[in-house]
C-alpha cells in the first residue's frame, strides 16, 4: 500500500460508525473542517447520516430520496450521535429520519426513503454534456498552482479572495477524498469575468475502494455538496465580488440507479437558475462516464459580503 493509499484509507474512517443500539450510530471521525469555516464539511454529516439509515433496511432497499437541513456548525472534534426513526417499513418502500446531535443539540436533520428495485413501466433520461475526457485535463490542484505562478510572473491579476481560495485549495489536498479535473479552469477559478451560471467538473474518488454498495452510495452523497454552493459565486467574484459568507442551508438528492463507481471517472454537472433574498438555487447531475445519469442533486446556498453587491 503506498503512502497515497493509506491517507484516503485513513480519510475513510468517516465512514466508520458505532452502533450504539438498532436506531443509534456515533460517528467519531468528521474529517478536518473546512478550509473556509474549520466546521465539518456538510457532505460528510449528509453521507454518515445516509450510512447509518442504510443499516436500518434490508439490501433490497436501496436509497432513491434524501432532503436534507443544515442546521447548526459542526466541530470536527467532537463525535456527532446518528439517531434514526423508523417512519415507514412498506413491502416496497421505507422511510426513515435521522437527526444528527452534537452535545446534546441537533445540528443536522434529513429524511431518506428506500425503495425495492423494480421493473420500469417507462424510462427516458436526458443526454449527457459532451465534453473532454478526463484524461485530458488538470487536477484542480495542478490548475490553481499554475494560475498562481502566472500570477507570480504578473502573467496573471488575481483578486486577494481568488488567490487565497488557490492556496486554500492547494493546501487541502492531502485531506480530500475527492479529485475534480474542471472542464473549464478560468471559471471555476473566475479569473476571467464572465457571466457563466453552469459548472461542469470529473470527479472520483481519489484511490479504488471496495465493492461494498453502501460506501459507494455514502460517496456518491458526499460528492454532491462540494461544488453547489460555489457554482452561483463563481461568475460574480470574476467582477470583482467578495464573498464575506457562504454556507449551504441544505442538500437534496435523488438516485436513478445503483449501477455506478465512484472510484471511477463520474461528470458532476451544475448550474444556478436564481439567486435572490441572499440566497442561491443550484442543481445537479452526476453522470457516469458511458452518459448514465446516476443522480440528481438540488441546494439553496446562503451568501453575504461587507463589500460590494452583484447582480449580473
């Protein structure tokens, strides 16, 4: 095992619950906080939650709808309690609510259904975006690096919030579980001005992991808060916009298959129809690489600033 391989081995240990009773798990491992706010990343409390939900159904029920609310920050050292109701247990479905406590007060709510495979009486998807192959294309950490030594040459003007968000992401490398290759580097790193509300990256976890169902899915669900957020702020901070907040209020997603890796490469699409009232709607599809669509994902955002207002 290289050394690459037991850091992510380690980074999985969020993974790893204790059973407390048949309705309870305490997850003592949150990852690091992150880069921005030093809280738990939302997508691990949205993944652990889904993790224990799963073992309170038989492996014929596979998760299709999860709506979440982030409720309150989250210290990454101190355990957060999973505590499971049992809403509903169907031939075909089941439902189950998960509370996640932090001493002794709820931090995060979401209420997951399950369903039992079944035979299709219509099927239709959308065609996925045609774009570069990963294979092709820079990790978001090589690309930050080289905008930054453009910047360093005076090749490049970067904003001190964009080349703090570079370094910042730099320096999270080594406690990522998720590599992203972006389609297109200039707008995820608004360094150009544009007026782009879409986000289109490859994603996949960053060492293969085991076959196990359950973890796969429990990614999958990570994966989708990383980037909804940051897609409606991305064209804004390229005018000139500093963000002074920026939280995700909650996470939706749904499943349209289990048939899926996220050890290999998935496209993670996105897009903002709107942003008003301080806050911001983002959508998302994560797609196989053969143009399968896995799941979709939707979040409202929270975004202040203490400087200057945008509106494109």
């Amino acid at each position: 095992m290289t050394d690459h391989d037991i850091v992510i081995e380690e980074l999985l240990k969020i993974f790893i619950l204790d059973k407390e009773d048949e309705n309870t798990f305490v997850a003592n491992h949150l990852g690091d906080g992150t880069w921005l706010t030093k809280n738990v990343y939302g997508g691990c409390l949205f993944a652990q939650s889904l993790m224990a939900a799963q073992k309170t159904v038989g492996p014929e029920f596979l998760p299709h709808s999860l709506h979440s609310l982030f409720i309150l920050n989250v210290s990454p050292l101190k355990p957060v309690v999973y505590k499971i109701q049992r809403i509903r247990d169907g031939r075909s479905f089941a439902t189950r609510f998960v509370t996640a406590h932090q001493e002794d007060k709820i931090v995060f709510s979401i209420q997951i259904s399950f369903h039992v495979k079944e035979e299709s009486a219509i099927s239709h998807q959308y065609t996925m975006p045609k774009v570069e192959p990963p294979d092709s294309l820079k990790n978001q950490w090589d690309v930050a690096k080289e905008f930054l030594d453009k910047a360093e040459t005076g090749e490049l003007q970067l904003s001190p919030h964009t080349a703090m968000v570079m370094h910042a992401r730099i320096e999270e490398k080594n406690n990522s579980l998720v590599e992203g290759r972006p389609l297109h580097p200039e707008l995820t790193f608004s360094v150009v001005p544009n007026k782009n509300l879409t986000h289109l990256v490859w994603v996949k976890i960053r060492s293969p992991i085991s076959d196990d169902r359950e973890q796969h899915r429990a990614l999958a669900a990570y994966i989708t808060d990383t980037t909804l957020a940051g897609t409606p702020v991305k064209p804004h901070v390229s005018q000139g916009y500093t963000p002074s907040m920026l939280v995700s209020l909650d996470n939706n997603c749904w499943f349209h298959t289990d048939d899926f890796r996220v050890d290999e490469w998935m496209l993670y699409e996105n897009e903002s129809p709107v942003a008003n009232n301080g806050r911001a709607f983002s959508l998302g599809r994560l797609w196989t690489r053969d143009g399968r669509l896995i799941l979709s994902a939707a979040q409202e955002s929270l975004h202040r600033t203490k400087m200057t207002k945008s509106s494109l």
